[in-house]
C-alpha cells in the first residue's frame, strides 16, 4: 500500500532505504520497531545492511507493537521508556555526528 504504483517497479532509495546497496559515509543509526509492524522485516535488514557495512546501527524490538503504537499508547511505562531511550540516542548523536549546515 505504501509503495502503491511503484511495489513492482524500482522503488526509491528513500522509500525503501532497505534495498539501499551503497551505505558508505552514514552515519550510525537507532531505531526501534514493533515485531507486529508493517516494517518489521524491512527494519531489519535495513539495521543489519548498516552493519554489514560497518555502521554502527542499533534497533530495538518490541513485542506486540504495530505502526505508530507509541502514539497511541503514550501514557504506558513501556512508551515512555522506548521514546526516552530514542529521545537519549537521538540527542547523543545530534551533538556528535551532525554536521553543520550552511545556510546559504
């Protein structure tokens, strides 16, 4: 559905960063995902494709998490631990692998 017109065909980069074949120069990366989610598989391989080429890339799974399940349940202990720890890794890298940008 995502992908709509395009599922057959060849499917941007930034659509499907999973079927990316060139992950030089990214720097490293964290998500996390929910093992009942539409992108569950695509995640993965997308965090394991980084490390493969040497990126350091991190993800952690949820159990019986769907699409936007921490937007839903924003009050569980659970959601605010899982958005802590991407807020945490998030606020880690911005300081650390940013680069400036020109505002030209």
């Amino acid at each position: 559905m995502y992908l709509g017109k395009l599922y057959k065909k060849d499917v941007p980069k930034y659509a499907s960063p999973a079927r990316e074949t060139d992950y030089s120069n990214l720097p490293p990366a964290y998500t996390f995902v929910g093992d009942i989610e539409a992108f569950y598989e695509e995640t993965l391989t997308y965090i394991d494709n980084l490390k493969k080429a040497g990126i350091e890339a991190k993800v952690d799974v949820y159990k019986n998490w769907f699409h936007t399940y921490d937007m839903f349940f924003l009050f569980k202990k659970i959601t605010k631990r899982a958005v802590s720890k991407f807020e945490k890794e998030f606020l880690y890298d911005k300081e650390n692998y940013f680069a400036k940008q020109n505002s030209d």
